[in-house]
C-alpha cells in the first residue's frame, strides 16, 4: 500500500453521518492501515462519533467545517453556498492536491455540480458519467451511466464506453475487458438512433476496445460484458429495480422460511448456504460509484448506508485513489480517431 495515499471524506454527507462515517473509516483502518483521512465537516458532531475509534487517532484529522448540504438540496442551491460547507471542502482538498480521492455519502446532484465546478471535465470529454459495480453470475461487471445524465447522444454513450473500460481494467483488474450497449434487442435495427450510431461509431473506430455490441436487460447480471454502457436515465432504473428485486427475494425467503416448523427446521439446517446468499444479495459489498470524466477521483456512497457499507465505498476509493485512472482517460481523449470525432457534441469543461 502506498503510505502517501490521503482520502478526502464529506464527514456530513449521508442519513447517518456523521457516526456511520466514522464507523466506516474504522473498519477501513484495519484493511488501509497506512491509507491517512482529512475528515471535513462539523467538530462537535465528529468528535463524540470519533470517541472510543483510538485507532484513528493518528489517521484522521477533522478539518472544522460551519455548514452541510442537505440530502434534498438542489445542486444549484448548494453551489450558492457551497464554499462553506463539508462536501466542497472535501473536493477541494482534491483539488489543491492535498488529497488523492474524495467521498461523499451526501447529495448525488450537489456533489456532481460541486465537483464539475471544481475539478472540470477531462478535456475532449462531453460530459463526466456515474459508473457502479454490478454482482453478476460470473463476479462483477460494470455499468455506467447510473444517474448523471438523464439524455445522452452518440458521443457520449462513445466516451461512456472509453472511460468504462478503464474503469473497469483498474477495479476488475482485466486485460482486455469486454464491453456491451444496453438496448432492448441485440439486433443491429433494434434501439434508438442515438444507440445505433454510438454501436457503429465503436465498430469503425479502429480502437483496442472489444466491443460485444448489443446487451439486454437480463444480460447485465447474466454477466454478459464486463462493461455495460447505458444512458443515465436507464441505468439508474434499472440499478432500483435490481435493489428492490433483491430486497423483495429476501423477503420471499424470509417468509417461506417462517410459514412452518418444518420450514424453520430446514433454515437451520440450512443456515450456512443462507448465510452465503445473504452475503453475496447485500448491497453493503458493491457500494461506492465513481464519477468518471472529472480531473480527479470522486467515489459517491449510498446515501442511506451504515459504516460497513461506507468501508467498502472506501476500499473503492483507496483503490482509485492508487491508481493512473485520470491520466488514462486524458491520453484516451487526446488520440481519439477521426470518426469517433466526427459524432460532434459539445464538450462541456465545467458546470454551469
């Protein structure tokens, strides 16, 4: 582990911060013992949370900070008084290169703005995307967008797919990482212009990039591709429907599992293969999304998380945080082919 690895943390942001922050940095301590954390945010609120966490007393220093921005803030109401408050600062931090990578629990739209505003787009990119790791039958995949763009066109699906491959090759640590568009037919007629053009501007453009084509919806947890590229709009419901699957599964086991003696006989029985399922259906082990395109590593947990699914989005961060990913991404933008180029779009370097 690299001992110069410095994590900015929004020790505001989230439904359980601060104490399910802290809790987060504790058991991540244990994994990253050198990995060093700036926690920004509000001292008599993370002092108390810090009480009893004698490990972290020489990891953590608490940078004080006046305000938070709320979890139903809007983006644009919280760049207004942004400047003050924890998850600004903890992206500066980034910015001013004190720190490697920065994460939030908070506010998905205010910290995308916030970081836009901040960190700027990776020139040549249209615009930054969200990209998560997804269980699947064959391990993990990645999917991105899952909520940053509502509308996208060609050429961004185009850099979606150039910057999760990346992604991909340094969290799935693959060679050569297979990568698919979601639409809703693998047939070369089937989907929107929009879909169908990305599809062919990827199959013209000459790059190393093993691009699968068409994927559908049942092909991201069969594990198909190891990258799923998708409009924001889709990804983000298709990443509700699969939590609200596995939480109604759960449900139906829990329920079959009480209806009788026999059954509850047989769940004890079978208590370690539960166990097992139990483990691999928490959303706790795949959280933690990261913002791709930006000119720095922003890594987004579930705002509703407790500490050992902050642990994990922080594992991710530390990651990322060791990695060349934006370097990547800047030599890709800056060799693009011609015909990759001539989709067009407007660049967007900073938010407005």
């Amino acid at each position: 582990m690299n001992s110069e690895i410095i994590v900015s943390v929004d020790g505001m942001g989230g439904d359980n911060a601060p104490q399910a922050i802290i809790d987060g940095l504790a058991l991540a301590h244990v994994r990253h013992p050198k990995v060093k954390f700036l926690v920004h945010g509000d001292h008599a609120r993370l002092q108390p949370a810090l009480l009893g966490k004698s490990s972290l007393k020489h990891v953590v220093q608490v940078v004080h900070c006046d305000d938070a921005v709320g979890m139903d803030d809007k983006p644009a109401q919280a760049l207004r008084r942004g400047r003050n408050t924890s998850m600004w600062r903890a992206i500066d931090s980034v910015r001013s290169k004190e720190a490697n990578v920065v994460i939030s629990a908070g506010n998905t739209g205010a910290l995308m703005a916030m970081a836009k505003v901040q960190l700027r787009t990776v020139p040549g990119l249209s615009r930054p995307a969200i990209a998560a790791l997804w269980p699947t039958i064959r391990g993990q995949s990645v999917v991105l967008d899952v909520g940053a763009n509502v509308d996208t066109d060609a050429r961004q699906l185009v850099d979606f797919a150039l910057m999760g491959e990346a992604y991909a090759r340094v969290v799935l640590a693959l060679d050569r990482p297979s990568v698919g568009l979601l639409n809703i037919g693998a047939e070369e007629v089937k989907g929107n212009d929009e879909v169908r053009d990305a599809a062919a501007a990827l199959r013209a453009s000459g790059l190393p990039l093993r691009f699968h084509g068409f994927v559908e919806g049942d092909d991201i947890s069969a594990g198909t591709v190891d990258v799923v590229i998708t409009s924001g709009f889709a990804g983000n419901i298709a990443l509700k429907a699969a939590e609200g699957t596995a939480r109604l599964i759960g449900h139906y086991i829990r329920s079959a599992m009480q209806r009788s003696l026999l059954s509850r006989i047989g769940y004890l029985l079978s208590k370690p293969g539960f166990n097992v399922l139990r483990q691999k259906m928490d959303p706790r082990a795949v959280n933690g999304g990261v913002f791709l395109g930006l000119n720095g590593v922003v890594v987004k947990s579930h705002g509703g998380t407790d500490g050992v699914g902050f642990a994990t989005a922080l594992d991710l961060a530390i990651e990322m945080g060791e990695s060349d990913f934006v370097a990547r991404i800047a030599d890709s933008m800056a060799h693009l082919p011609p015909s990759i180029a001539a989709l067009g779009g407007a660049p967007a370097q900073a938010a407005q």
